[in-house]
C-alpha cells in the first residue's frame, strides 16, 4: 500500500484523494463483511436519527486486518499535517507519530470503542450534512475510501463535500472517486477570535446604538436626536447605563465560531472565513471554538 498525501489540497481545498489505495480484490473483501454481524458492534440505520437514507455498522475490536492495515499506514502521515495545522494555530496539542499512542490517549479519556465503520447505500440513499464525533478526543482528519466499481456495481451516486459558509450560500464539490481510491478531509474546524475593535471617535445615538432618529419632515427638530434621556421627577437625573452619544468603538469583541479556510504553516499564516474585530495589522487571540456551531 502506496499512500501519496497532497498536503497543500488539505490544507488549501479542505480534501485530497489517494488514487488506488487498496486494490479491488480487497475492495471486494471488505464489502463482503457486511452480513457478518460478529465482525461489528453497532448497526446504525440513517432515517432513524435523521441522518439521510442508508446503514452504516461499526466495526468490533479485533478489527479486519485490512481496516487495521489501512490505519497504521495513513495514521503517521496524517498525523504530521494536524500537527503542522495545530503549530500554525499556536495550540499545544501535538499527535503521537504513532497509532498506538492516539490511541492510548483515546482510552485513558474513556473512549474505548473503535470507530471505522461500513457504509451501505442502496437506491435514492443519501448523506445528510451532520457531524458523527464520538467523545471530546476527534482527530482533524478522515478518510473514506469506495469500494464499489462506479458504473458496474452502481450509478448515479457521487461523494460530495460542502462547505458551509457563514451568512452565504453552501458551496458543494463532487470528488471523483474510482474502486480503492479514499479521500481525506478535514473535520470542520472553527475558532473563536478576540480583539480590540476599530475607534470611530465620537458618534451620536444613531451611528452608536442604531437608533431610528424622528421625523425627517421639514419642521421636525428631533431628525437625530436621543430622545428622553432621564425622568423629570424622581431621580431627576440621567439613569446609569443609558444609551447616549459617546466614544465609539475601542472595546474588546470576540466573534465565534469562525470556520478556519487555510492554514499556511510555512508564513505562519492562519485564513479564516468572517468578520475579524479590530484594523488591519492589529493583534487578535485565536482560541478554539467553545460553543458548537449550529
């Protein structure tokens, strides 16, 4: 087994495709596991819990010898580009070289149940976009390889991966797949980013707090003004924390859940997709995201 891993489409495109990573006989071998009910630990039926139309089952431990092929060969390269990533991003967490390790890290978070699983579409079957993570320990990358024979054994089907993103429409990519090719993505990654916002000196309630202002007629003289500002009887004086004219910005913002487009490790370079607080060359603190994207 020959794994040629493009680094750059990971990180640039978010996916990279390992032509002819097992050969078709272990292709078929695989496939013919699926009735093999002692071989898995769980049967998973997709309408149930609203993740599209189709099964998947997980395998058991001991694993084929195949799947566990497959992991001590693509664990170590993958390993080094999340770890590339994770430099880029300034996070401490750094992946063992070897599988055995992750694993161990895995086991002593309590989570002991192994994670490849089969997949098995039928007609009109479909994937619905949602994220399948088990426990707080996720590894960043993911591989799914075909084992069926595009135009023989099926057609119409495609593997397609969307990108969702923030307050625009989902952009789709349809990866081409042949027997025994896999394709390697990224778990969708997102972060919190914090920092001093733009100053815009001093500005009135309208610009400020986004008030609507009163009449614009010709004879109004109210066009921009605040409004009633304290009570003429008790307390007779401007209630703390009202809305008023003042300084305008300079405060500390922090925008959530900003999907990471690219990492470029060589410039130490980080891209992410959204509204970033504060001007341009200002200083930002980039965290993992806390609360989960909906």
């Amino acid at each position: 087994m020959t794994l040629s891993l493009d680094s750059d489409s990971l990180a640039s495109r978010g996916f990279a495709v390992a032509k002819g990573l097992i050969d078709p006989a272990e292709c078929r071998a695989l496939a013919a596991l699926w009735p093999e009910k002692a071989a898995f630990r769980n049967h998973i039926v997709m309408q149930r819990h609203g993740y599209g139309q189709g099964e998947y089952q997980y395998f058991t431990y001991p694993l084929p010898k195949p799947v566990e092929r497959l992991r001590q060969a693509l664990y170590p390269k993958l390993a080094e580009v999340a770890n590339r990533w994770n430099e880029a991003l300034g996070r401490a967490k750094r992946f063992p070289a070897a599988l055995e390790g992750w694993l161990k890290e895995c086991h002593d978070a309590g989570q002991t149940r192994p994670t490849p699983l089969l997949l098995k579409y039928g007609a009109g079957d479909y994937n619905c976009l949602h994220r399948d993570l088990y426990g707080d320990m996720v590894f960043p990358l993911q591989a799914a390889i075909l084992l069926s024979r595009p135009d023989e054994d099926f057609t119409g089907g495609e593997f397609m991966l969307v990108e969702q993103r923030p307050r625009m429409q989902s952009r789709g990519e349809v990866v081409p797949l042949e027997q025994g090719d896999a394709v390697l993505f990224a778990v969708n990654e997102r972060v919190d980013v914090s920092g001093v916002s733009k100053g815009h000196g001093f500005a009135g309630v309208q610009k400020r707090h986004h008030f609507g202002g009163g009449e614009g007629s010709h004879g109004s003289m109210f066009h921009r003004a605040p409004g009633a500002i304290g009570a003429s009887a008790y307390p007779s004086r401007v209630v703390k924390g009202m809305r008023a004219a003042g300084h305008m910005g300079v405060v500390r913002r922090t925008v959530r859940n900003l999907r990471v487009v690219q990492v470029i490790a060589e410039e130490h370079t980080l891209l992410v997709e959204g509204a970033v607080p504060g001007p341009n060359g200002g200083y930002v603190v980039v965290r993992k995201a806390k609360a989960p994207h909906k």
